[in-house]
C-alpha cells in the first residue's frame, strides 16, 4: 500500500490527475492506495470514483504543512476519520489560525509524523512486543475496541 499520493492538486508536488493514480497503481499491481493532497480534498470524490472503476481500495487521506512544513499525514479510517479530518483543516482555513505543530486526538485516524514532536510518545498506546517487528496490513492492526477489523466505511470497500 502507497500512504502518500499526491495528484496535480497539490502544487509542485504532484504531476498526475486524481483520475489516472488509481490506473497506474493497478499497473503496478498495488491494491490500495492512500490518496493524500496537501491541505486539500477537492479531488478525493474523483480519486475513489477512479479507484473503484479500476478494482482498487481507496483510502483518503491528507498532508498537513504549514508554511510549506510537513507537520504530519492523516489518514482516514472510516466516513468518521474523513470527517475529522476535513474538520481539522477546514477549522483552520476559515479561523485563518495555523494548523497544530501536533494533530488533535483524531479517533477515527492514523497520524504519521516524519519525527514525533516531544509530548506525542506519551498519547501513543503501549504496542506487545509481538507487534512491533512485523509489517502489518490492514486487518491485521489491533484496533481501540480490541479487535482487528477495520470499520466498516463506505468509501474503503470496493
């Protein structure tokens, strides 16, 4: 799986439509594809559109910067994740206020950071040592409730 695709909505940073991503993933046999513009979702509608009619599994996301600085990756895990993440940037685009060095609790979310800014690690649960030395796939992750099954959403199946 690819966590950060950008299409040509996210300037100077990606070249390709949010139409033709999915066609070029599939070429390359991926079969999920996080779909991540920064500080913008206005093509995640065609991005699945286009995921779908090619067989792969959309997954929206978005790239937080703030003055062209990577502040961390948001990645949705159901409608609920999207929500909070469009919420998040929408708060600070109507505010005019800065995004936050550090992503509010996003239940519904998976944040990456490049480097964890000091004070994170003590929000982070505690993962057995039995997790921590393996690549995990979706439905493999262990989940809040205790299970490992990914929420139901509409936009993550096919």
């Amino acid at each position: 799986m690819y966590l950060n695709c950008h299409s040509y909505f996210s300037l100077r940073y990606g070249t390709f439509a949010p139409e033709d991503l999915p066609g070029i993933a599939k070429s390359f046999g991926v079969e999920a594809l996080v779909f991540s513009d920064i500080n913008n979702t206005s093509a995640a509608f065609q991005f699945v559109r286009a995921c779908r009619a090619e067989g792969i599994k959309p997954i929206l996301g978005i790239e937080f910067r703030q003055d062209n600085e990577f502040l961390y990756l948001g990645i949705a895990r159901n409608d609920e994740g999207w929500r909070e993440l469009c919420s998040l940037l929408t708060e600070s685009s109507l505010t005019g206020e800065p995004l936050p060095k550090e992503a509010p609790e996003l239940q519904h979310c998976y944040v990456i950071y490049r480097k964890l800014p000091k004070g994170v690690e003590k929000r982070i649960p505690t993962v057995p040592a039995h997790h921590r030395q393996y690549t995990a796939y979706p439905g493999q992750l262990p989940y809040r409730d205790g299970g490992n099954q990914a929420p139901q959403s509409s936009y993550f199946h096919r």
